[in-house]
C-alpha cells in the first residue's frame, strides 16, 4: 500500500463527511453553504495530505476508518488557510468569478474555523477528548498564523537558516503538527505519544514547506522571489556567500519584485551545485528526523512503511543544478 492508494480508498468517504457538515449548517445559511462549496470545489488541493491524520491513527490503533472526520477537517483547515496565503500575497487569490474576494475570504472563516469544530462536537467522544480536540484548531490557527505573519515580515538581510527554519515550523510546521497530534488523541494514546505525534508533525511540515519551495522554482513562477519571501534555500546561499557575493545578491532580492533579469539570475545563483549539494544533505538530515521519531513511536507494521514513504516523497530533491549560472566576478567570489 502506498498513501495513494489510501487516499483512493477514502477520499469519497472525506467528501461525504464534509458535505454532512455543510449540510448541518441548516436552511438559515443557504448562501454560506454555497459559497463554501465553491470555494472547496475552486481551491482543490494538489496533495492528498488529508492522509495524514488516517495514517498517524492507524499506526497506533491498526484502523486509519475511525479518523475520516480528521481527514475533512485537514482539508477544510488547509482549504482556507491556501486561500488566505495567496490573498495576503496578493496573488492568484480570485476564484474564477465564482465568487468575489470578499465573499471568498468570509467563506474561508467558515470552511478553516466554523466547520472544523462543528465536526468535531458531532464525534462521540469523552468531553476531555473533544475539548483537547478543539484546543489544538484554535492553537494551530495562532501560531501557523504567526509563523505566516513571521513570513511576510521576513528581513533577507538578517535572514539565516535557524530563522527561517523557526518560521517554517510555525507557518507549515504548526498545522501539521495540530493534525497528527489531533489524530494521536483520537486514538486514545499516552500523552507522551501525542507530543511525539506533534513533533513529527512538525518535521513533516518543515519538509513539506521545502518541498514547496521547490516546487515554485521549478513551476517557473518564482512566486517567492516576486514577493520577496524569504525561502530556506535563500538564506542558505546568503549565509555561505562571501561578503562580496552576499551584497550582490542581496541587491538581486531587492529588484527580484520588479525585475524578471534579476529574478532570472538570483533563480541561477540558488541552483548552483554547490548550493544545491548543501541543501540535500540539509534535506536529508530532516529527513532522518521524521525517520528517527517515527521509530521512536513504533506501532503498526502495516501503516508505519505508508508514512515512511509519504516522508521520502515529501524529502525529494526535485531541483537540478543550472550548469549555467552567471560568472560575474561578485558571484564567482561567493561559490567558494
């Protein structure tokens, strides 16, 4: 089994779980029950992480079925927080005329907040359980949102690996981290496991966020450096670079936004092999940290080796050197 083929077993089953709690948002909220589901059917996920909470359940129980109505709330969570990424980027966040930005942002208050509790009071649990339950949403929107926030505000000049490293484990860290553990608590597991199941989860995202980044190089879109993000790959070329190089692509951010020359070589100078070896091992070691706490948990023989290979897919070293890049002596100066 892989985490496809997991997926394929119960994605109806997800959709069927959210379309119940649209369902229960009742007849007064006709407009907000449609406007929700325009927004879910446009910002379709192109992973399907909602796997997630099945598999970290399944491990300690043997049964991932139980944790569906985890697996919606992932998706809702994830649904609405994309939307609000792309919307304070300023970027990609119209849906096609379906509905106008406004109505999409309040629509994503109740696809990321409302919905997901309201499936949570619906589950027979012990009222401790449910309560923990609701703890983490409400804890995983305030530091995903800080790490976000951390993430716009971020500075290049005084960027560095643990930085962004910190920013990530809140902005992407976070909210996996609020899933595996929900999917922990929901199994009834020890306390102790939780906060293990929290700490992979956190892993996961930091790998997850990378495996974004570079997915947008190689997309062509270089959204990050239009916007001036700060990516782990960037600082990584930053803090190695010689004071000379350093300036110079520092000067190359600074005109990234408006400028596809400056983009164009800065996209060169973070594909260099020697950056892109350092970053493997980086990735590697982050890695070894999912693989490392995943043994720690042990649990069922079955579904450990389908979040060990969801790990490795998230841990791909996508990017290839540009054999290419610009020779100007400032940046020649730094790839030593």
């Amino acid at each position: 089994m892989s985490y496809l083929d997991l997926h394929r077993e119960v994605a109806q089953d997800i959709d069927a779980e959210i379309e119940t709690a649209l369902e229960r948002l009742g007849p007064l909220a006709r407009t907000t029950r449609s406007s929700v589901a325009k927004l879910l059917d446009h910002r379709k996920l192109r992973h399907p992480l909602s796997v997630l909470p099945l598999l970290a359940h399944a491990i300690e129980t043997g049964n991932p079925r139980p944790a569906i109505p985890l697996s919606a709330v992932h998706l809702l969570w994830w649904t609405s927080a994309c939307y609000l990424d792309d919307l304070a980027d300023a970027n990609g966040a119209s849906i096609s005329g379906e509905l106008t930005e406004n109505e999409a942002l309040l629509a994503s208050v109740i696809t990321g907040n409302a919905l997901p509790i309201q499936i949570l009071l619906e589950q027979d649990l012990p009222s401790q359980a449910r309560s923990a339950l609701i703890t983490e949403i409400l804890n995983g929107w305030i530091i995903g949102v800080d790490g976000q926030i951390d993430d716009m505000r971020g500075d290049v000049r005084s960027a560095s690996r643990k930085s962004v490293i910190e920013t990530y484990r809140g902005k992407s860290g976070a909210p996996f981290g609020m899933i595996t553990a929900m999917a922990a608590i929901f199994s009834g597991t020890t306390a102790e496991k939780v906060e293990l199941w929290r700490e992979f989860g956190f892993v996961f995202g930091i790998l997850w966020q990378i495996f974004n980044d570079q997915e947008d190089i190689l997309s062509g879109r270089d959204e990050d450096l239009l916007n001036g993000t700060v990516t782990y790959l960037l600082a990584s070329v930053i803090e190695d670079a010689s004071p000379a190089s350093r300036e110079h692509i520092l000067s190359l951010c600074t005109a990234a936004g408006r400028s596809h020359h400056a983009r164009s070589e800065l996209a060169g100078l973070l594909r260099t092999p020697t950056a892109l070896d350092r970053y493997r091992a980086e990735i590697d070691a982050f890695r070894a940290e999912g693989y490392r706490i995943l043994d720690e948990l042990g649990g069922d023989e079955t579904y450990l080796p389908v979040l060990r290979h969801l790990v490795e897919h998230a841990s791909q070293m996508l990017l290839e050197p540009d054999l290419a890049p610009d020779l100007s002596p400032a940046v020649v100066s730094g790839a030593a």
